[in-house]
C-alpha cells in the first residue's frame, strides 16, 4: 500500500495547488487589466499593491529584512524577479495573444532546471530532462491551437527575456534563502521594483489609467493574489526543495489559464487542449517523479 502524504507533503501540495490557481488566474486579470492601464504602469502598480499586502505580515514576524548586510540579493531579486520578469511580462502580454506569451514566458522551468544544475549543483538525470522536454512539448501544443493571426517578434523576444529573467530570479533566490526568508523575498522587490516600475511607467506612458470597476477588480487579483500571496508561497516552496523539481510544476498554469480565458474571455478551445494538456500531466510527473530506494 502507498503511504499517505505526510503534513509537510500535504502543505506543499496545498500551496502548489493554490500558486497555480492564483498564477492562472492573473493571466487572465492582466489582458483585463491592460484594457485599462498601459502596460508598465499596470505591472507597477500590481507590484506595488503586491509588496504593500506583504509588509504588515513580515513586519508580524519580527524578522528584520538587514537590507544593509544583504543588499546584492535583494538588488539581484528586484532586477531579475520584478522588472526584469514583471515588467517584461506585462509588455509581453500586451503584444502577443495570451496562448503564445504563456508558451514562452513559461520557458522558466526548463531554464531554471539548467541553471540549477550549473548554479546550485542540482541533479539533471535523463528521466527530469525528458519530463522537461515533454511538458514544455505539452505547452507548446496548447497554445498552437490557441494562436491565430499574425505574431510580434518584439512580442516573442520580451516573452523570453523575461522567463530568462525569472529563471535567474528563481536560482538567485534558492542560492540566498536562508539569509532572505520568502516573506522579505517578496515584500522589499516588490515594492523597490515596484516603485520603478511605475514611475517609468509615469514617465514614458504617462498616468493613463481608466478607474472602471473592471481596473480595480484585475488590480487586486493580480497584485494581491498573483502577486504578494502567489510570491510568497513560491519562494517557500523553492526553499523547501529543488529549485527545478519547484519550478517543473507551474508548466500547468498555462494550461489553466487557457481554461479560464475560454470562460472569463470566451476564448476558444480546440481538441489539442486535451493533447497539450496531457503531455503537461506526463511531463510534470516524469519531472517530480522520486526514484524509490534499491532493496
């Protein structure tokens, strides 16, 4: 008989479950949300509401950020993390329909399983590259059926700049949570990053946000939910394991995604979904899949 899930096993499974809701979800919040704001002033501001939720919590804690002693990690997690991946997300979204900027923005885990290997030493045996190789087929697939119409390059190359920037933000952070915590991983990047963010976005797009109930309502989805809740339970379930084995698992957001696009956006879905998703299912599995002892 297989033995039930211990606590910590059913936490982890609990937190994955609720980061892929949130992150799918907040696809779907940022194509509204843009129909409001542009697109770095919007991601900004997502930031911003995202840190500001989390500031009260850590500061509950007690824990102090020693933003003096540890300046370069939280330096590298606003570059990489927040404008690097936020901001260049947000933009992506902007240009390119959202089955194929999810293709590429979710690159991530492939990346972040080569960069742990090199970066943190993480094992890449034959059956984790091909569950890698597998799922990312899988998202390949889903979103060809989801694309139509003519496709920005500047789109493409924005999408993969940022899944780039996010699988270094993701390594970084393994490599320095324990000085960081996850609580002041998200609270002081988010809200450092934030704040460039959207002055940027002030100064290059200028303040055109329209205050319609649909802005404030994908706001808070995405800052309070995709951002400050989704972040902090991403970075805890990277420091409680392998960076690559964490990050393999978010390959189902795009799936999910799509699934919530076609409810909340009316977007179509095609007899590839159910192809792409299962190649997702096989290849997280092969990814997260524990090799049993010999004997």
């Amino acid at each position: 008989m297989t033995a039930a899930p211990s606590h910590p096993q059913r936490r982890e499974v609990i937190a994955t479950v609720a980061l892929i809701l949130a992150w799918a979800g907040t696809m779907t919040a940022i194509k509204i949300g843009l129909q409001y704001a542009p697109p770095l002033l919007f991601g900004g501001l997502r930031c911003l509401l995202g840190g500001l939720l989390m500031l009260p919590l850590v500061l509950r804690h007690g824990v102090r950020p020693r933003i003096r002693e540890n300046w370069r990690p939280y330096l590298l997690l606003t570059l990489t993390n927040v404008i690097g991946f936020i901001g260049l997300q947000t933009l992506a979204l902007n240009a390119l329909p959202s089955g194929l900027g999810g293709v590429v923005i979710y690159l991530q885990p492939v990346l972040v399983a080569i960069l742990a290997r090199f970066w943190l030493g993480e094992p890449l045996g034959p059956g984790k590259a091909i569950g890698l190789l597998v799922a990312f087929g899988g998202i390949v697939v889903v979103s060809a059926a989801a694309m139509g119409g003519h496709v920005s390059l500047g789109g493409i190359l924005l999408a993969a700049t940022a899944a780039f920037s996010w699988a270094l933000g993701t390594v970084g952070f393994k490599h320095s949570a324990p000085r960081l915590g996850a609580w002041w991983s998200v609270a002081v990047p988010f809200l450092a990053g934030g704040m460039v963010l959207t002055v940027a976005g002030l100064a290059v797009e200028g303040p055109r946000v329209r205050p319609a109930p649909g802005f404030f309502g994908a706001w808070a989805f995405a800052g309070v939910l995709g951002t400050g809740v989704a972040w902090m339970l991403y970075f805890w379930l990277v420091a409680q394991g392998e960076a690559g084995r964490t990050a393999s698992r978010i390959f189902f957001v795009p799936i999910l995604a799509l699934l919530i696009g076609a409810v909340v956006l009316g977007e179509r879905l095609s007899p590839m979904l159910l192809v792409g998703a299962g190649l997702v299912v096989v290849g997280v599995y092969l990814v997260n899949r524990r090799r049993r002892p010999a004997g």
